[in-house]
C-alpha cells in the first residue's frame, strides 16, 4: 500500500509538472469515450432495455410473412386463421389481436378543444391483462363491453395531458371519436406504446367506424384481410416454449386451414419478437453509427499511446537511473500504468459529460424513425459501459508504452548520451506502426462516411417531379360523418377562399400528399385493346383524387392533352390523367390519349371505362430515394375519394402566409380538422432527416478521426526529427541541402501514410458491403469515394509532416556539431 501511495503521488507530480501533456490526453480520451457511451445510450434505450410488459420476451407478433413494413403497416392476417390459433394452439398462453394502420385507424377528435386527427389502435379486450400492464388513471375495457361494441376508449398519457390538462376527472367524460361519443374509462402510462409509439388511444375493435360492422361474431371471412382489414395478432407464449416452436405451430394450423378451406387471401405467417417490432428498421444504421464510435476511440487510444512513447523516450535515463537504484521492471509498469490509469479516470469524468451532452443532442435532432430515442440517457448500464470502456482504452493506451519503457537497459541508457539514446529504434518502429494503424482506422471511417455523404447528395439531387419551392400544404379533413356534397362544398369553397389571398399563384388538392409506405397495389381490370395483367403481375399503380389546379401549384408539367375542368361533371363521361410512367408501361408505341381503361381503384371494382385525357411528368412521393411508382389521376367531382391535402403555391415563402392561409380555411368551416401548415421544402427535408442525421453523425466522428490522425502523425514526425537533429545536421554539414532534408523528412510521413491507406483500404472493402442496403445511387466499392478519401489523406499526411520537415531543414549543423 505504501508503494502504491508513493507511485500516487510520484505519478501527481510528474503530471503538474506539465499540464499541457494530460490536458491534451484528457480531452482526446473524453471525447472517445464520451462519444462511444453518447451512442450505447441511444442502444440500450432501443434494442437492450427491457419493455414495460410483464415477461417481454414471450411476447411475439404475429403478421404476414410477406409484410414489407416491420412496424405494420401492411400486411395482415385473415380473422379466421386467427380464431383458429387461439383454438388450436398450444404453444400460446393467450393471443389478442389488433387493427392499426394509418389511415383507417386514424380519426377525428372533437367536444374537447380544437378538432384534431390522431393515430389509434382498435384492439381486442385481451390485449391489456396479456402485456401485464394496468392503466395508471382507470380501467381497460372488457370482453363483454367489445362484444356489446360499447364506444369506450382509454387515453395515452399525452393525449390525456393535450385535450384534458391532465385532470384526474377525466374518467367518465366524453370524447367525440369521428363524430360517435365515446366513454373515457382510462389513462394509459407514458411507457405503453402498443403497436406504434404514436397510438394516442385504445378501444374495442368493434367500434371502428371504418369498419361498417366487423362485430365478432359477424365477421365476413372473406374481409379478414384486405384493403379495409389489416389484422395483426399478439401473443404470449407459455414458459418454456421457443419462437421456433410457435412458428412451426402456426404454419401447421395454416397447412391444415388450406386444405379444408382454400382461400387466396391467406398468406404465410411470421412470428416476431415484440422487441423487433418495437425497434424497427434502425438496427443496421445505428450498428454502423457504433462501429464509428469505436474506430474514433481506437484512434483516440493510438494517439494518446503515441504522446506517451513519446514523452516516455524523454524519460528513458530516468527510468534507467530508477533501475540502477534498484526498481525491478514490475514496479516501473506499475508507476506507468498509475499514471495512464489517473488519466483515465479524468477522461472517464469528462466523458461522462459529453456523454450527456451527446445524449441531449441526439434525442432533440435525431430522425423521428428510431424508436425509444427519448428514453436515452446516462443511467447505471451506460455508466458501466463507460467504466469498461475506459478501462480498455487505459490498458490499450497503457500497455504498449509501458512495455518498451521499462524494456530499456540501466547499463547502455547511463553510457550513451541523451541524443544516441533517444534515438531508440525500438521505439522508432512501435512509433510507426501506431500510426499505421491510426491511418487504417481512419480510411475505414472516412470512407464509409464518404459513401453516405456521396449517397446523400446522390438523393438530394433526384428530381423529384415538382418544384417544391414557395408551395404551402395542409391537410384539411371534414368533420367525420358529414355528408358527402357538404364535404365536396367544404373543398371548394376553401379553394376559392384561398385563391383569392394575396400572393397565391395556384392552389389546389389531393387526397395523399406523401405516402412513405409502401404504394397501393392496385392495376388495371381492363385495357381497351391489350389483355389486361394478370393480378399476379399487377403493376402498381397509386390512384389520387385531385381537385382544383394541383398540377400547377405542384409544379408538374402536362406533357400532353388537357388538364382537368369543369366540364367534368359528374356525370360526364369519366376521365383520368396519367403519368409518363404509366404512358410507357402500357402505350409505349402509341399516343395515351383517348385511350380506354377500366380501374381497380379505390371505387372498388369499377366497371365503367375511362379515358386518358392527359400526361404529366412522373413524380416521386414515396420518398426521393425510391423509384416513381406509375400515377393515375381522378377528378375529385368524378371519384369516390375527396380531397384532403391543400397544395397552395405562392409568390412569398415568408411565415405569415401560413397563419393566413389556416385563418382563411377556418373562415370557410369552423369545425374543419387542420394540420399544422408545412412548405413541400420542409416536407421533404423530413423525409431526408434520417439520411442526414447519419450523414451528419459520421461525418463528425470522421473529422475527430481526421484530425487525430494528422496530429497522430504530425507528433510522430516531429518527434522522429527531434532525435535526429545529429544525423540531419551531419547530413547537411556533407553537403545535403534544405530541400533534400524536406523531401527526406516528408518521405517517412507519406511511406506510414501510404502503409495505412493500403491496409485500411483493404478492410474498408470487406467492410462497407454491410452497408450496402443504406446506400443510394453509389455502391458499396465506390471508386470515386475510395479514391477520394485517399487523396484527402495523403494531403493531410503531407501537410503534417511539412512543418516538421520545415523545421529539420532549418538546422544548424555547425550549433549541432559543436553541442556534440
């Protein structure tokens, strides 16, 4: 123990001795592993933290195995196939099933505040005593009370918190759910977020007002499924019982269903872990965001090892002189390591602190995409994680440095000179090789944010088929129940109304702006002509309804034949308008326009032929990074669907227009539900939010990693001139000119930086294939980026290693020689 102390202090005053040398330790450390737990939290929030249900690893989804959304949206299952697992199984302690998707789950709010449209979940009474979790303001709703489909519903916290101000009197009052008075009998916790964080109620799927009449026991298997059904199930398997147990159980019930009841409705079921469902598609980006971490750490830890080889080189006669007094090799590891492990323990403590604030920063501008995100934070798991984290980077920076200083000879070190014994080849070469790795690190890094940003800019530069700038949008919505030519009333007169503001160059309406998910898959019942497809090679087509001059507040150019106008009454003779995806699909030799189709829309099976009137450009709305999916237009007075986004195009983009455009739609209709007004600018930087965040996230770790490598090897040059101001001082004093020492010097930065680029080159290829599926328009081995990032780092290895070059050919030969 005195030992210890006596290092303990030693290794205090060594370090006051220069505090240049710990500070810039310190904060290289801190900023490692301050990152390195920034990211773990984000982690254990969304894949690690347990869920608020009782026994959450038993608890599975059960969906079409063919469902392309993990968080289910599309896809479901057939009613009946679900009634006969709760029958039959045995694998499941209890199944429930649900209905959530969003746009025939979504509904009105009304009687309590302004009118609102919010995200629910229609779920079977089950559901709530199977997850094992109570409301924490009243009661969940009965079987019975779903049977008697008694209009009750429970609240998420937020809701509660927006509508009501949080008042514990709410039980028992009355929400108006599209237009139906609804009980209030409870208020969920903030943690229930079932299926979807953004559920903000619960109530029996008998009271869906979308459904018409899904009562139970009334249920039409052959609507189980479809476009108005989209069930999903959860259930809780018994204690002991695997996934893969229950999934060969399913697909057994299945087999057995087909055959005594045949039905092409019927799908493949997969069974997921509820956690898999809860964390989405995020897994990938956020493993490559953690792999960047640990890259800058590594390089943190490279850089810290060679400040300590470095100064420890300085420290070699008394080191020597220790030796010859007695201090065997274990006492000297033992001062060494004291000294990396206090160095530790501060970087810990600071880290700690970027860490929170990494944490702040990251759930206040991180993509709405990751899931869990606001429940990130610096808890006793990351604490650890930090712990042990900090205790690698000690024995990693520690270890090597202790390991050659201790190794130097008492006898040789007092004999020779500082200069000759300085000049340590050992280290020289140890010195080397942490900088080869360091470049390594760093190529890995830079090039797999070099892909990113390259495929960033590849999405930011699709044209999207509009001219988003100085185009307002809202989303207007009748109040539910109103009748259909009061809510055609509604469009038009507000079209009117905000025709005549001021500034407005173009308005109309379209019932869908953007739709992220995947497109409506509908076709063509007929072709005059051809032979229509057949339904399994369908080509996906989205069926809009638009109203007013959509295409040109939108800014989508008519390529041929005539808009829609008034003339089309109706009872006109329908018409639809086309895009040029859709022109080349099935007109490819031949002029669209007159041509003849029957649609599967969103009419249903319509029987009545309707006739190309126009063509105009294709456009993406399903996200610039996914391909134009074939467009037919229908005019709002002629469909079945209504108009519900607002497109207003403008000659201003300043924000007052916003509240007069909202002030001059409540002046048409004072019950009309309203979205908040974005600009198409806004919405489609949303869309590119998650793609940025990444982008920008490992952009800055690969400029922390840029830079420590440039100061990585701008030491290592400087310190290699340092002990060989003899030699490049005799080198001149034979005749050797500034120039040659430059090209000298400069030569030995480029040779480590050409080994590192080599060898990260290499990794980087086997590497970002994994990231192949974030990529957009570049692959995975891009050449470009490749050859960039190599360039880009062998300017910064020349430009550290030029100032020390420019200081060794600034040596004196006669003041060195004449010191020797």
């Amino acid at each position: 123990m005195t030992g210890l102390l006596q290092d303990f202090r030693y290794t205090v005053r060594q370090l006051h001795r220069s505090p240049g040398f710990p500070a810039v330790v310190v904060l290289t450390l801190a900023v490692g592993i301050g990152a390195n737990s920034a990211i773990f939290s984000v982690i254990e929030a969304v894949f690690l933290r347990s869920l608020s249900y009782r026994n959450p690893e038993q608890l599975l989804i059960l969906t079409d195995a063919q469902d392309s959304d993990i968080q289910g949206e599309d896809g479901g299952i057939l009613y009946k196939d679900f009634s006969a697992w709760k029958a039959q199984g045995r694998t499941f302690e209890d199944i429930a099933v649900f209905y959530r998707n969003s746009g025939w789950s979504r509904v009105t709010l009304t009687n309590s505040g302004e009118p609102e449209s919010v995200q629910g979940a229609f779920v079977s009474a089950n559901v709530f005593p199977m997850m094992g979790i109570r409301p924490s303001l009243g009661r969940w709703f009965t079987s019975d009370e779903e049977l008697r489909r008694e209009r009750v519903v429970i609240l998420s916290l937020s809701l509660w918190v927006r509508r009501f101000g949080a008042s514990r009197d709410v039980v028992g009052k009355t929400l108006q759910i599209n237009g139906a008075n609804s009980q209030i009998i409870g208020v969920m916790p903030a943690d229930f977020r079932f299926p979807a964080k953004d559920a903000q109620f619960w109530a029996p799927i008998t009271t869906n007002s979308n459904w018409g009449d899904p009562g139970l026991t009334k249920i039409d298997p052959q609507q189980g499924r479809g476009f108005y059904a989209r069930w999903k199930a959860v259930g809780r398997l018994r204690s002991g019982v695997s996934l893969a147990q229950a999934q060969t159980e399913i697909s057994a019930i299945g087999a057995r269903l087909e055959l005594v009841d045949h039905d092409p409705q019927r799908g493949k079921v997969k069974a997921l872990p509820l956690r898999t469902s809860v964390s989405g598609n995020t897994k990938l980006a956020l493993s490559v965001l953690s792999g960047a971490v640990f890259l800058v750490l590594l390089i943190a830890c490279i850089n810290v090892a060679n400040l300590i080889l470095a100064r420890g080189a300085a420290r070699e006669r008394e080191m020597a002189i220790r030796t010859a007094l007695g201090a065997g090799r274990p006492r000297l590891v033992r001062q060494l390591f004291m000294e990396s492990g206090l160095l530790a323990v501060a970087s810990t403590s600071l880290g700690v602190g970027f860490a929170a604030l990494g944490v702040r920063v990251l759930a206040t501008f991180g993509p709405k995409d990751i899931p869990r995100l606001e429940e990130a934070g610096i808890d006793i798991r990351v604490l650890a994680f930090t712990l042990a984290v900090s205790l690698f980077a000690a024995i990693l920076f520690g270890l090597i440095p202790a390991w050659k200083i201790s190794r130097s000879g008492p006898g040789e070190s007092l004999k020779l000179g500082t200069q000759v014994m300085s000049s340590s080849i050992g280290l020289k070469k140890t010195h080397g090789m942490l900088v080869v790795m360091e470049f390594a690190l760093a190529v890995m890094l830079l090039i797999g944010a070099g892909l990113l940003v390259h495929s960033f800019l590849a999405v930011e530069a699709v044209d999207p088929g509009f001219e988003p700038g100085h185009v307002f949008t809202m989303e207007i919505a009748a109040p539910w129940g109103r009748p259909e030519p009061r809510t055609r009333a509604l469009y038009q007169s507000t079209l009117e109304r905000v025709r005549a503001l001021p500034g407005v160059k173009a308005a109309g309406g379209i019932n869908g702006l953007f739709d992220i998910g995947p497109p409506f898959l509908l076709g063509l019942r007929a072709i005059e002509g051809p032979a229509p497809e057949a339904k399994e090679k369908w080509t996906p087509l989205i069926w809009g309804t638009v109203s007013g001059d959509y295409f040109v507040a939108m800014g989508i150019p008519l390529l041929r034949g005539r808009p829609f106008s008034d003339q089309d009454a109706p009872n006109s003779p329908l018409v639809a308008i086309i895009d040029e995806n859709m022109a080349r699909r099935y007109w490819p030799d031949e002029d669209p326009i007159g041509q003849r189709i029957k649609g599967q829309d969103r009419r249903g099976s319509n029987d009545d032929w309707v006739t190309v009137i126009g063509v105009v450009g294709n456009v993406r709305t399903h996200g610039l990074d996914k391909q134009s999916t074939p467009h037919v237009y229908e005019w709002y007075k002629q469909s079945g669907e209504l108009s519900q986004d607002l497109i207003v195009r403008t000659t201003t983009a300043a924000d007052a227009f916003a509240a007069a455009l909202r002030a001059a739609v409540r002046e048409v209709d004072q019950s009309a539900v309203l979205s908040p007004v974005n600009t198409l600018d806004q919405q489609l930087a949303e869309q590119l939010s998650p793609r940025r965040f990444h982008v920008w996230l490992l952009g800055l770790f690969s400029f922390i990693a840029l830079l420590l490598a440039c100061v990585g090897i701008y030491s290592m040059i400087s310190y290699s001139v340092a002990q060989r101001t003899r030699e490049i001082g005799i080198r001149m004093a034979l005749g050797a000119r500034p120039r040659d020492v430059m090209k000298l010097v400069m030569g030995d930065g480029a040779k480590f930086a050409m080994a590192g680029l080599a060898i990260g080159t290499i990794a980087a290829t086997g590497l970002t294939k994994f990231m192949a599926s974030l990529l957009f328009g570049v692959t995975a081995t891009d050449p470009v980026t490749f050859a960039g990032v190599a360039i880009l780092l062998m300017a910064v290895a020349l430009l550290a290693s030029y100032f020390p070059a420019r200081r060794a050919a600034k040596v004196d030969p006669m003041v060195v020689l004449r010191y020797e």
